[in-house]
C-alpha cells in the first residue's frame, strides 16, 4: 500500500492547525535489482583487523555510519591512516605492536562496539589513551570487558561500573589468558581475541554457544594463527597465537542482511513482485530470517555463493507467492535476533498461526 500525504487547514484562534489526511491505495510490483548498505560488524572489523596489518588494505562496501567513522578517527588516533578513496576506504595498518598514544581524548560517539572493541586492541599495547562518548555511551558499563582485559596487565580508571570517560593504559607485558565469557557475547569474545594479538603464546576464549564469528573469519583472512573448535553441545573454543604477521588485504563488505530483509520481504508480499538483492552476507549466524522465510514457504533463490574476506555471500531473489504460518524454534533467535520485526510483518500476511519461540 502507498500513503499519499494531503494537508488540510484548521484556524484555532489566532494560529492554523495542520491537519494531515493519509489516503492508502494499492501499491505496484516490485521488480529490479538493487544492493544494501554494508554490514556494520564487518566494517568495524575491517578497519580494526585492517590497522593491524602490515602493507595497504583497501575496502570497498565500508558502512559510512557514524559508528564506523568513529571507529576510523579512533584508529587514526592511534598512530594508523585510514582515509576514504573514491568509493572505498584505505588503511595503511601499522602491524602487531605498532599502536601508540593518541595525543587528544578519542570520542567514540554512540558506539558500544568501537569501545570495546577497541579496548582489547588497546589493552595489550604500550599505551595511554583517554575514551568517551556520548550521553548514552557514558552510561553502558564496560566492566564486561575490562574484566577480562585486565587479566593481560591492562590498567582502567573508570568511573563506577566501568562506565566513561575512562583511561587505558595498556600492558607493557602483557600475558595470555584463558577466558570463559559467562554470558554469550561476540563482542566480549572479538575483545579478547584482539588483545591476544599482541600478546605472547596462545590466548583462549571459551563461550558456550556460538555467537557471530565475523572476528574469527576476518582474522583467519589477514592470515591470523587462529583456531576454532566446537563442542557437541554448541560451545565454542577459540585460540589465537599471539605476534603472528597480519597481511594486509582487500576487503569487500557484504551487505547487511538486517537491511535487505525489507525490501525482500516487501517482495514476498506485494503481488507480482521480484527482487534481486545483490552481495548479502548469509553468514549462518546472521541469516537466520531466510530459513524462517523459507519455512513458511517463501520462494526464495540464492545464487552466485561466493567468499568475502571470509564470509559468506550470495545474491538472493525474493518473488511474491503464498506464505503459511510456521513454528519458529528458539534455538534460531541469536541468528535472527535483529529481523524478529520484519519477520512479524511476513508472519501477519501468512495463512494460520506463525509462532515465534525463545522471544
């Protein structure tokens, strides 16, 4: 359906009242090619992984959100060079080890993931470094991962939880860990592994059911001695050895799969429609929509599966046609935990009851 805006004037007193009219009519097919935005993880991890590399990384697809753009001044902070080129971005990393001191307070804006992600890069190099952020940054406590960064000798000043502002002074010495995280976190996990990398012999994080991987596939990329095992009962065992040579590399960011879930279910639900949606991670920790679209009958066509830097990517077609209610299993809500509302949208149209578990 498309609403078609008319105003309408009301005169209170001495002022005019705009009165808003919404007139919905049928919409027409959707058919076409198009892409999405980047993924945001992956572009965090890019810069990160990037700045850490020895020679020149050009990535192409990079999310020029805010988030990431603060994760780029934060780096450039930090002794690496990231610019933008065109329609790609280049970092010209400065190795293992090669961080310093930045000389002004690095304001990571509302990025809960740039902090800390970053702090467990910081934690293991010979630095000082001041971080804030904005109102809502200053208020998400980040003792989760300076619990265990401060097993490797990192020292923070922070304020009471582990909010911000706070001060880093990373580890001169650092030692290796064996960290269990005790509530599923990837980016806990990705923190810790990135301290790894610049400590000696092998640090290991243990989390007892799988959470995204985009930090593994994209270390394992730059040519980081990586290890990953995984137990019957869904738990992972992630080892990194420290001091191992990072090459720099090129980067293609797949597209978000949180933002192609909508004009792809839009294609599911409006008559005569098909649409193309090009260069999508399906990573199978983020791509849980797809199998829930496909249990309730979705005619949906994945093609050209490829590799990018690690992940998986496809471009998928999405064709109106017929959905029905399904029973949506718990155990598929980390993989989907983003798209539950577009997913709801596909369920209202769908014939009989779609049941979503584990909410």
């Amino acid at each position: 359906m498309v609403q078609t805006p008319s105003r309408q004037y009301r005169r209170t007193g001495n002022q005019d009242d705009v009165l808003t009219k919404l007139a919905a009519r049928p919409g027409s097919a959707l058919t076409g090619r198009t892409g999405v935005p980047g993924d945001k993880s992956i572009s965090h991890r890019a810069l990160m992984i990037g700045a850490l590399a020895v020679g020149r990384s050009r990535i192409e697809g990079l999310l020029e959100a805010e988030d990431v753009l603060c994760t780029a001044a934060a780096l450039r902070a930090l002794g690496a060079h990231v610019e933008k080129a065109g329609a790609d971005w280049i970092v010209d990393g400065v190795g293992v080890g090669g961080l310093t001191s930045p000389e002004d307070i690095v304001d990571l804006g509302n990025s809960g993931t740039a902090a800390r992600l970053l702090l467990g890069l910081m934690a293991t190099h010979d630095l000082k470094a001041h971080i804030t952020g904005d109102h809502s940054l200053r208020s998400r406590p980040m003792n989760r991962v300076i619990e265990p960064l401060s097993q490797f000798g990192a020292v923070f000043d922070a304020r009471d939880g582990g909010r911000m502002p706070l001060v880093v002074q990373g580890a001169a010495e650092p030692i290796p860990v064996e960290y269990d995280v005790p509530v599923p976190s990837a980016q806990v996990k990705s923190s810790v592994l990135f301290a790894g990398l610049n400590t000696p012999g092998i640090t290991t994080v243990t989390e007892r059911e799988a959470t995204r991987d985009h930090t593994e596939n994209m270390l394992k990329a730059f040519g980081a001695d990586l290890d990953v095992q995984t137990a019957t009962d869904g738990g992972r065992r992630i080892s990194v050895r420290g001091y191992a040579e990072l090459t720099a590399r090129d980067v293609v960011v797949p597209g978000d799969p949180s933002s192609a879930a909508f004009p792809g279910v839009a294609a599911l639900m409006v008559p005569g429609s098909e649409v193309v949606i090009e260069n999508i991670g399906i990573n199978p920790l983020r791509a849980g929509l797809f199998d829930t679209l496909r249990d309730m009958g979705a005619d949906l066509d994945i093609a050209n599966l490829r590799d990018a830097s690690g992940e998986p990517v496809a471009d998928i077609t999405f064709r109106h046609g017929p959905l029905s209610g399904a029973d949506i299993p718990a155990a598929r809500a980390p993989s989907m935990i983003d798209e539950y509302p577009i997913a709801a949208m596909a369920a209202a149209v769908a014939t009989g009851e779609t049941r979503f578990r584990g909410l």
